[in-house]
C-alpha cells in the first residue's frame, strides 16, 4: 500500500483518532473517578476563559467531548504532517500551527456551546 493513496491516509487517520481517543478517555476517567476533576487541565482552561459554574457541569459527559476533539486535533494534525512530502523543519511549523490553531478553534466553539447551555439551563428555572 502506498504512503501517500487515500485509503492510507484515512486508514492512519481513523487508527489513530481511535487510539488517542480511548487513551484520552481512560486516562481522564480515572482522575475523574478519583474527584481530582481540577487535574483535567483543558475542562480547567474552558471553566476559567468562559466563567463557566463548576458544579453545573456534568464531567463524565464532557469527557466524552474532550476526547473526541483531542483526538480530532491529534489525529487531524499527524495525518496533514505525515502525509505533507517535504522538508522536516516546514513540517513540523505546519504541524504547530496547525495544532495550535484547531486547538484554539475547536475549544473556542466548545466552550460557547457549554456556556450557551448553562445559560439556557439558567433561563429555564
């Protein structure tokens, strides 16, 4: 099978979507399970930018969410980099921009979308 033909690609981008989402999932669990959800750092960082109430959030439902975009921007990132012919050094400043910017993007979108519904759960008492 060649590197760089499409079934590849989507192949390597769905194993790793799917490993780093179970990984992220597990681990995470565990500190959940443990009540150290304060040692969550990306829920930390979404509570703290959008002033979001910590008791109204349902964290093993987040967690659902938070692997999913994590391995999202993993998955997404390694397979652009990876199927990108060129020199190492463009690859990887593709890759941290890239990173950084779907990073950015996606908990952007994620965090209104919980302070939108905090806000309506708010609006509905």
């Amino acid at each position: 099978m060649d590197m760089n033909s499409k079934t590849f690609i989507l192949c390597f981008f769905f194993v790793l979507f799917l490993f780093v989402y179970i990984i992220e999932y597990i681990y995470d669990y565990r500190k959940i399970k443990k009540k150290k959800t304060d040692k969550i750092m990306i829920m930390s960082y979404v509570i703290k930018k959008f002033n979001l109430d910590k008791n109204k959030i349902n964290y093993k439902k987040e967690l659902k969410w938070m692997s999913l975009i994590n391995g999202f921007i993993i998955a997404g990132v390694s397979t652009v980099v990876s199927s990108i012919d060129t020199y190492i050094i463009l690859q990887l400043g593709i890759g941290f921009v890239l990173l950084f910017l779907l990073i950015y993007a996606l908990y952007e979108l994620y965090g209104r979308h919980l302070k939108k519904l905090q806000l309506q759960r708010r609006d509905k008492k």
